[in-house]
C-alpha cells in the first residue's frame, strides 16, 4: 500500500475520538442528503412505474388546462358525445368519457388528507382499457345505477369505510360504495369511480364530460394517434402519458433541486467539519509534514498525505452516511405512511443515489484536504523544522 | 577523493524591522568524501542556517551550493526534492521520526520516497537497524523507544538510500552524555568503517572534537577551521 494511504490512516486512528466526531458529521450530512434524495428519486421512480404500466395512453383535454388532465369539477366544457368522433379516428381502440368530481374524504391521490377524485365514467371498457384492474369486493357500476361508487385500491385502504357506507362529495351530496378495485399500485388505485350519468345529473352537467381517456389500438403508435387526434379536434388539447409524464417530472425536477439545495447547507457543514479537523491535525504536525519533505518527500506527495487522510475521513463518513440515509428514507417511508396513509410513491435509495452520496463525500474530503495542504506548502521549511 | 558538496561565497540575509540581518556572509566551503567535519560556533552564529543551506532546505539569497557538482541554485523544487532524497542524509536534533510508524517503518520511508521495491528495502531497513544494534527494536513505535534509540533509528533512516553526505543538526542537543557519546560512537563507526561523509552541527566542544575537521562560524562568517 502506498505509505501516504497508511500514513492517512494510521493517523485518523491515532486521534480516534476528533475522528469518530468528523465522521459523526459526515454520516448526518450525507444520510440527511440521501435521505432527501430518496424522496424525490421515489417519486419520480413512482411515476415512471405508474405511467408505464397498463391503462389509457391518450387524453382529450379543453384547451389551456393543465397537462395533467384533472378538470376541476364544474369545468366539465367538453361534449360527451364527442366520444362517438374521437372512436372513429383511426388507431383509437376505446374512449372513456370521464366527468370528474371530488370528495373531501382522505385517500386521494396517495397524498392522505387530499381530496379524493372521483371520475364519472360508462359502465363498459373500464377493465379493457386496464386489463390488470379487478374487484376485490361487492360489484362493478352500472350505466343506470343512480349515486354509488367503486373505491379505487389505494382510496379503499386509506377509508374506514366499507360497502354500504356513503363517500360524501365537496357538495355534500353522497354516494353509496358498492365495490372496491384490489389495489395493485397503478394509477387507477387511485380514483373512486361513479356511472357518469349520475355524477352529470348532480352537478347540472349532463352530456357534458370534463375529458376523454383513450387508449390506442394495438401496434399502433400513441404519437401518430396523437397527432391525428389533434388534427381532427383543433380546438382540443390532445396530451400523451409520456408528456404527463415528462411534465410531471419536470415540477418534480424543481423539487428535487430544493432537496438538493437543502441538503448542500448540510454538506457544507459537512465540509467544514472535516476542514477543521485537518487544519487542526495539520497545525499539529508541522514539524512531522517538514521532516517528511527534508528526508525527500516531494510537495505532492505531501499534498497526496493530507488529502488521502482528508478523504479517508469523509469516505468512511459517506459509506456509513449512506447506510444512514437508507434507514432513514424507510423511517421516512414509514412516517408517511402513519401521517398519510397508503400513498402512490415511497422513498427509493438508487444505486445512482449511493453513488453520489459517496462521491460527494469524496468531494467533501478532497476540498476540506486542500486548505491544510495549501497552508503545509506556503510555509518555509526550514522555519517548520524548528515549529513547536 | 570527490567533492560531494561545494558552498560558493553563500550568503542567507533576513531583512528584520528594516534592517538586513546576514545569517550566512560569503562562506566557501568544500566537502569531500569520507570527510567528518563539525560545524561548531556559538548560539545565534549561523550554524544551522548553513547547514540548512548545504542540506538544500533553504535557498541561499546569494551564492551557489553544489551537491555532487550539481548547481542546486537554479533548481526547481521537485529537482530539490530529488537532491536532498538521493544525495543528503539529515539527523536532526529532535529525531522527528514519524511516530504512527514502527522503527523498521521509519528506515524505510525514504526508500519508499524513492521508489525502491518492498523486498529490498525490507533488507536494507534490516541491515542498517543491525548496524546500529536496534534490530531487536524493529517493530518498536518511536514513543516506546528511549531518545538514544530513537536517535539511532533517525541515524538509520538517514542512511537508508546510501547518501553521500549526512548532515546532522546537533543530534547529541537532546540526550544526556552517556548516550550523547554512544550516537557519538555511531557516527564515528561510520565515518571510519564505511567512509560515510559527515557534518555535524554542535555547540559542544567535545561532540566537534570527534570530527576530523571543525570549521568555526561566527555572525555569519567562517571564523577558522581545525584539522585533526
């Protein structure tokens, strides 16, 4: 082994208590960073999951909302019978006309205490457009059924309510459940579903839709749909799952910069903390780094000595930063899940995370390292021969 | 015999308070192999600033040293560092020996520094500590070897990449007499036995009549030189 990799070493062991303190210190910035991080990687690894899996890939939408297609309720602008003309666009295997409302009841969209979507929607095609979907329990809705609902999985297991009981609207006026979907961790576990015919005739809104979900034929490409559907309705706003899905990430990307933001405050501590134990370790050993360059040991080796020390230092304090930054995101996990109930994401420590935890630890070590070196290389060396 | 290392009117000047203060005023100064020789002058005389000079720790503000006829005045550092590896052994007053490293440990640095493989410098670290009675204190740190071992380990480590001259500042400075005269001993030993070039600094009169010749400085000058 290189003698300035043991020499590093061999002097973190010899100041064992300042040691374990540094690297107390890097293992709380670094677990603090990988924790924050495995937020937002589990959101973003949630959604990639959710928009990938089996449901519609197309939605039509008014134009000028949002790019996630959550009209709000009362906003129902589109015609339902426009279903019929979007059918006969070709590459379209099934359109859904959706009219969404909302209960003030918890389970949502995974997010606990937010409001729970209720989509208004046919009887027929609700399984074929997500084939993985299945009833858990009672039964599926009918075109004539007057107020009922079907609970999503998630909105079932976040509600103390089984079939019978009523899931009240923000207007007040409530629905019978009468079945829940098993909960298999795809987008649709997250909605409550009533017969669209009901939920118009409560809002006022009948033949109305707020929009259409369509999924497109088999070996067709969503694009070209996308674009003969925009074609046809020119006054709509025709968006794919990847757009949601690259909007969504997009807002989620400025997150994850707060997180990261956030978390550099607690890096830079981490950098001090190291900083100051080398300069501390270095001003101690003046005398031992000039005899070192005396007997001839080159500047950069000297340099090399207190950075590999430095790096040491902070590379232990990231492995195990990370180990803590793993706990943490399942005592994060674990929190959510006890404040909000059953979500749609839960934190997820990447490789990519671990990584980057590392090197930023090794990043922390070689800048704490370069001040002390700078400060050992300025210094005449026959003045440090003679430092007490 | 070969000059191993040459001084040309050296000269090392401090400003202080806007004053110049010469440590070393124009010394010449020629060292040739096997030669044992004292520094010797009183406190504040320029001793070790110029063995600093000669040893190439410090630069001189005028003047030229020559180490095994190389100019080391337009040198840059890293060819410095190459002289003082290579060609200059150093023994210092406080040993400085690194103290998380074993005795063996410690002889061995400076090959390492100079790259020399692991099995070789296992044999060389051996035969030196043999050669100065510490082979049995090999895996001894520093802090549990007395200041008489510890300075031999430090005599040790000097020799280890085989340099032509070995400069020591006052290495008896800090041991009591018994022991000051043993390292004594060590430095005669190999001096006499192996040719080894040596200059000693000292204050001790004793100590600078071992050398064959001393040279006595004072402010800065070469006050005069004896031979024995």
């Amino acid at each position: 082994m290189k003698s300035y990799v043991t020499l590093g070493y061999r002097n973190l062991s010899r100041r064992r208590s300042r040691s374990l303190l540094t690297v107390l210190g890097i293992v709380l910035a670094i677990g603090f960073t990988v924790g924050l991080l495995s937020i937002s990687e589990g959101v973003m690894r949630s959604i990639d999951e959710m928009f990938r899996s089996s449901g519609p890939d197309l939605f039509v939408v008014p134009k000028n909302v949002s790019k996630m297609p959550f009209g709000f309720q009362g906003t129902a602008t589109l015609k339902e019978k426009q279903a019929e003309a979007i059918r006969a666009v070709p590459g379209v295997a099934i359109v859904e006309p959706v009219y969404l409302a909302f209960s003030p009841e918890g389970g949502g969209a995974g997010f606990g205490y937010a409001m729970t979507m209720v989509s208004g929607i046919p009887e027929k095609d609700f399984f074929k457009m997500r084939p993985t979907a299945t009833l858990e329990k009672g039964r599926w809705l009918k075109d004539d059924d007057g107020p009922v609902v079907v609970l999503g999985g998630m909105v079932a297991e976040n509600m103390d309510k089984g079939l019978g009981d009523k899931l009240e609207l923000i207007t007040g006026q409530k629905l019978e459940i009468i079945g829940r979907l098993k909960k298999n961790n795809e987008a649709y576990d997250m909605f409550a579903y009533a017969p669209i015919k009901a939920v118009q005739k409560m809002f006022g809104g009948s033949g109305r839709a707020s929009y259409f979900l369509i999924k497109s034929a088999d070996g067709v490409e969503t694009k070209e749909v996308a674009a003969r559907l925009k074609a046809a309705f020119p006054k709509q706003d025709v968006q794919t799952m990847n757009d949601i899905m690259q909007q969504a990430k997009k807002m989620l990307g400025i997150a994850r910069g707060i997180h990261f933001g956030v978390s550099c405050f607690a890096l830079i501590i981490g950098v001090l903390f190291v900083a100051c134990t080398m300069i501390m370790s270095v001003a101690e050993r003046v005398r031992e780094f000039a005899t070192l360059m005396v007997i001839g040991a080159s500047r950069a080796y000297v340099v090399k000595l207190i950075i590999s020390e430095s790096i040491t230092l902070s590379a232990i304090g990231g492995l195990f930063g990370c180990l803590f930054g793993y706990i943490l995101s399942k005592a994060i996990n674990q929190l959510i899940h006890h404040f909000f109930g059953e979500t749609f994401f839960s934190t997820y420590v990447s490789p990519r995370i671990f990584i980057t935890g590392i090197v930023i630890a090794v990043i922390i070590g070689a800048f704490a390292g370069l001040f002390p070196a700078y400060m050992i290389m300025k210094r005449n060396l026959a003045d440090s021969l003679r430092y007490e | 015999m070969a000059t191993i290392l040459e001084a040309r009117k050296i000269e090392k000047k401090y400003t202080l308070g806007g004053q110049t203060v010469y440590a070393v005023a124009g010394i010449d100064m020629t060292v040739e192999e096997g030669d044992f020789i004292s520094i010797m002058g009183p406190s504040g005389s320029g001793k070790t600033t110029l063995l600093n000079l000669l040893g190439c720790i410090d630069r001189p503000t005028a003047g030229r040293v020559l180490v095994a006829g190389r100019d080391t005045t337009e040198m840059n550092a890293s060819d410095i560092d190459r002289i003082r590896l290579h060609n200059i052994g150093f023994v210092f007053q406080r040993i400085n020996l690194i103290p998380i490293l074993s005795a063996q440990e410690n002889v061995e640095l400076p090959m390492e520094l100079a790259g020399v493989g692991a099995a070789q410098r296992h044999r060389r670290a051996g035969e030196l500590l043999d050669t100065l009675g510490m082979s049995r204190r090999a895996h001894h740190r520093p802090g549990q070897l007395s200041a008489g071992e510890q300075q031999r380990i430090g005599i040790a480590r000097s020799l280890a990449n085989n340099p032509g001259v070995i400069l020591a500042d006052e290495p008896t400075g800090n041991l009591d007499s018994k022991t000051a005269a043993l390292i004594m001993d060590c430095f005669k030993t190999l001096n006499r036995d192996r040719g080894q070039t040596l200059i000693l600094v000292t204050h001790d009169p004793d100590v600078g009549a071992s050398a064959a010749r001393s040279i006595v400085i004072r402010d800065g000058r070469l006050d005069f030189e004896t031979f024995s």
